[in-house]
C-alpha cells in the first residue's frame, strides 16, 4: 500500500517538475524581455531564486538604463545572496550602490554589500581576509550613514568579527608556544597585548609570556641568559601587578623565583 502510495507521490512531483521545467524552458526561449521580467519577478516571490537569478541575468543588459534596471539589479543581487552564493551578492550589491547612488535602496544595498562579506566569512581558525574586508565595508557603511537603522546590527557584526580576529591572534600565539618556539610566541604575544588590550584572553597570554620567556631563557646559551633572565623577572612584576588574584599567580611566582636564583648563580660566577 505505501510502496503504491510513494510511486504515485514521486510520479506527481516528477510530473510537474517537467511542467514548470517546460514552462520556464519557454520563458527563456521568450523575444519579449518583458515576459522574462514578469516571470522572473514571480520566481523571486516564490524564492525560485536559481530561475530568477537566471532570467534577471538575461535581461540585465536589455533594461539598463530603464525604470525596471535598478528594481532587477537589487533583486539580482537579493537572489545570489538567497543561494548562499555571499562574495557574488557582495559584488553585485555593490554595483547597485555605485550605480544608483541616488536610490531610496543605496542604503540597503551599501548594508547588504558589507553584510555578504560578513556571512563569507570563514572560522576563526581560517584565512581571515573576508573577515577584515568586513568589517573595514562595515564600517565605512556606518560613516556613510550614521543615523541608518542597520546601525545597530552594524555595530553588532563588526564586534563580532573583532572577536573573531582576536581569536585568530590568539590561538596562533598559543600555537608558537605549543611548539615551542618562545621567540615568535613572546613577539606573538606582545602583539596580542598591543592590539587587543581589553580581551579576556590577556590574563592568559601575560603568563604564557612569562612562561615562554623563561624556557628561553633556560635553553639560551649562557652569553645570553643573564639578560633574558632578567627579562622574566621584569615580566613576573608586570604580571603580579595587572592580575594579583590570578589563578596563574602560584606558577608564576615559582618561575620568578627559579629565575632569580638563576640569576644569582650567574652574576657569582661572572
């Protein structure tokens, strides 16, 4: 009974897929650009977005410079931009805005341009220049329009792309440590500290310093480790004093002790 029952369900749905892939098959073949206009217009309303996007691709060229040219060129875009298809949207969003500056939807599609390049953009863990393309066409959207009702989620995306870079940073600096290559983890985290001085990560990445710089100081030949131990001690202040409850504070205490008893027995045998 339900095998009965599924054939003639997949039977239905073959059936009128021909039809509407008949129908539309017509509407291409169509001379009247006008025809393709009204049926495209229906296939956006009904999220069709692959037929509309291919009919508005047809009549693009013909209605340039034409009342319906900017209506098609914003749905042209609203349609790459339903098919996830986001760095194609951005452009074409961005063609509308150049083009019709003047437009009661520049403002829309300026926002829309900087938001595609939001939805591309890829894990933390990932190339992230989609990611500073975002944000910078984000904020040059809010200098544009300062008052604009997108302002809000605007500012929402750009803190979260922020936050998104700041991870990138992050892990890569813990990632220098892991391997253990202290000198590119300390610049790593030294330039973590510069660029994001308010993140929750730097209680983290100040004793991850500290403790990089002390390995290398102990790996250093002894020309070397006077100077680098001193450098731990002088990283060991900078930590107690930011973060005197840090849950770190125990480990880091013992490596300014080790390090200072390093110390002494170098200056002794100098």
């Amino acid at each position: 009974m339900w095998s009965m029952v599924s054939r003639f369900l997949l039977l239905t749905i073959l059936t009128l897929s021909i039809i509407s892939c008949s129908k539309f098959r017509k509407v291409q073949r169509s001379a009247d650009w006008r025809v393709k206009y009204e049926a495209a217009l229906k296939y956006y309303e009904k999220k069709d977005y692959y037929r509309a996007t291919v009919l508005f691709e047809e009549i693009l060229p013909i209605v340039r410079g034409l009342p319906e040219g900017e209506q098609i060129q914003f749905y042209y875009a609203y349609s790459h931009f339903y098919q996830r298809l986001y760095l194609l949207s951005s452009h074409y969003f961005k063609i509308f805005y150049e083009t019709y500056s003047r437009s009661e939807l520049a403002e829309e599609a300026q926002y829309m341009y900087a938001y595609s390049l939001y939805r591309d953009s890829p894990l933390f863990n990932l190339d992230q220049t989609s990611t500073t393309e975002a944000i910078v066409s984000m904020q040059v959207f809010l200098n544009r329009y300062p008052s604009s009702q997108y302002k809000q989620d605007a500012t929402d995306i750009i803190d979260q792309l922020q936050e998104k870079l700041e991870r990138k940073a992050y892990e890569l600096a813990k990632q220098y440590y892991r391997v253990k290559n202290y000198k590119s983890a300390l610049i790593a985290f030294e330039n973590f500290r510069k660029d994001y001085p308010a993140s929750a990560f730097n209680e983290e990445i100040t004793f991850l310093r500290l403790d990089a710089q002390y390995k290398l100081a102990r790996l250093s030949f002894t020309n070397l480790q006077e100077e680098r131990y001193k450098e731990t001690i002088k990283i060991y202040l900078d930590f107690e004093k930011r973060y005197p409850e840090s849950e770190y504070l125990k480990q880091a205490k013992q490596l300014y002790e080790d390090s200072s008893d390093q110390l002494d027995k170098l200056v002794e045998n100098n």
